[in-house]
C-alpha cells in the first residue's frame, strides 16, 4: 500500500486513503457528465484526485470523512500531482484499518501545548488582560486541544492551533526581549487571542474541516474573536473605552494587516504590527515545511505552495 508522500507520476498504485473533501462537478463536455472532484489524505499529506464517469450510487456512497481503498493513476497537471481513479470501495472491516491511523497530528502533544498555553496565560501581570484572556480561553473550551488552524493553508491538521499558538508565543518572547519597547502582555494575549474563535469558525472532525459554520460564514473569526472580547469586558465589568479593551480587540481585528486579507482595520498599535508579522511568519514558514515534509525526497522542486503567492521551494543540495 502506498503512502501519499510516496506518489509519483506517472505510476499505477493502490492504496488506504480517507476522502478529506469532495465535490460533484460537472464536465464542459456535451453533454456534460457528473465527476468527483475530490482530495485524499493519509497522515504523511494529501493530494487532489478525480473520479470520472460517477454514477447515481457513487453520489450515495463517497462522502468525506469517508475511508476508502483506492487504485489509481498519478499523473502531473499544471505542475501538480494529481491522481486518476480507476476503482474505489468503502473500507470493510477486515481490512484492518481505522480513521486514525490517516490522521495528521501536531508534533507535539495536546496536553503539552495546552499546559505551555496556559502557562503563559497565567504569566500575564496585568489583570484585566489576563481576565479577558481567561474567559476566552474557556469559552473555546476542549475544542483547543484538537482543533486546526486552518481549513487548508497551515496548521491544518489535529491540535494545529494550538500548535501555531505555541510557535508564536516562542516567537513573541524573543521578540519582547529583543524590542523592550512592545508589551509582553498584549503580544501574550494578542497571540492567543487573534484565532480563538477560528474552533467557532469551522466544522472539524478529527482536525479535519469539513464545513464553515453559519457564524463563520457570516461573521469569521476575526470579528467572532472581537466580540468575546467585549463579552469577557462585560463580564469582569470593565470599561469598553478602555486602552486594555480596545487594545486587545484592535490587535485581533488588524492581525491580517490589509482590508483584502480579511482586516477591518490597519494595525496601529506597535503590538498589533509585531502580532501580524509574528501570524505571518509562522504561518508561512509552517507551509514551506508541510510541503517539504509530502514532497518526495527524489524532488528537487516541491508543488506550488498557494499561500506563498504560488510560489515552489527548491531543495538545496547541501
């Protein structure tokens, strides 16, 4: 059985893999005919997939979270690899396989990164921050401790934000002590906070997203977050006008930086321009390391990478 990161064009291969998503389409042929356009997934990546000529049962049988046996074909297109699904069937008992062994995962364990988040939650000195921060945290509740970061683009795997949490609050320590200027508490409290609501924004199974929410779709977290920010003010009777309050909720909905990026508002506060380079830089370093970790050791150029503005990485010989 073949591993994901071990696909390469062009082979044949068969395969345990489970349908992370899939969508029917229809061809620009004429007539037009019904195919399943569809990703799969074990836990060493995964990879775009189209099933042809889809029957009426097909569309009754293969959903998402759904785990299958494939054979296919891996064949390149537009400088991507992408398989050709000759037979597919719904995994059967004896096959001896189970939903978790196709799980990516943090590297670091939930217990691990939830007791270094909390740790640091509770090195906030200033009690008001640290009161906003708390509520927050336990309105997101257990969904922490497996949610992703993101649907596709980092951290998009089991316990992922808590992972990018911790990977940010290294980064904000550094940063504090290298710029004495900036706020250890509201880089703390900025980072936690800026994605507390992304377990809101998405339906996740198993840090695998399979749908936004209503509030997500509607809302997003960003503005999700900025209202749990008041609700926490209100519930610890703080005053809304003031700098701890609106400080907080400016740096959550500026961490994007741009009106096109999803940010009402610029950052404007030296806390909220360190926050959107500290997101940004974990986030797009966390793609280039995903995609080295599924790009086949043989290759010396990995697949475009879309947060990186399409950009490949190459492998330096070294």
């Amino acid at each position: 059985m073949t591993l994901i990161k071990q696909l390469q064009a062009p082979e044949e291969f068969v395969g345990f893999y489970l349908i992370k998503e899939l969508e029917i389409k229809q061809t620009n042929t004429t007539p037009a005919k019904d195919f399943m356009d569809i990703v799969l997934c074990d836990a060493s990546g995964q990879i775009s997939a189209k099933m042809w000529d889809v029957s009426a049962a097909d569309k009754e049988t293969f959903f998402p979270m759904t785990l299958v046996k494939v054979q296919g074909l891996v064949q390149t297109y537009r400088d991507r690899l992408q398989v050709k699904i000759g037979r597919i069937r719904k995994v059967l008992p004896e096959d001896g396989v189970q939903m978790t062994d196709f799980i990516r995962s943090a590297p670091i364990s939930p217990v691990d990164l939830i007791h270094t988040i909390n740790g640091v939650l509770e090195s906030i000195e200033n009690p008001n921050i640290k009161s906003i921060v708390s509520f927050c945290v336990a309105k997101v509740g257990e969904k922490l401790n497996h949610y992703p970061a993101a649907k596709t683009h980092h951290h998009a795997y089991f316990a992922g934000l808590a992972y990018h949490i911790v990977r940010m609050l290294e980064i904000g320590e550094f940063i504090c002590k290298q710029r004495p200027f900036l706020n250890p508490d509201l880089i703390k409290a900025g980072i936690i906070l800026h994605d507390i609501a992304k377990p809101e924004e998405m339906i996740a199974q198993l840090g695998i997203v399979t749908e936004y929410s209503v509030q997500g779709k509607l809302l997003g977290h960003i503005s999700m977050a900025s209202n749990w920010i008041t609700e926490a003010a209100l519930h610890h009777a703080l005053d809304l006008q003031s700098d701890v309050v609106i400080g907080l909720q400016h740096i959550v909905l500026s961490h994007h930086n741009l009106p096109e990026w999803g940010s009402p508002v610029l950052p404007q506060i030296p806390e909220a321009v360190a926050l959107h380079y500290i997101d940004s830089m974990d986030a797009k370093l966390q793609m280039v390391e995903d995609t080295l970790q599924v790009t086949p050791e043989t290759d010396a150029w990995t697949p475009m990478i879309r947060g990186l503005e399409n950009k490949a990485m190459y492998r330096l010989n070294l």
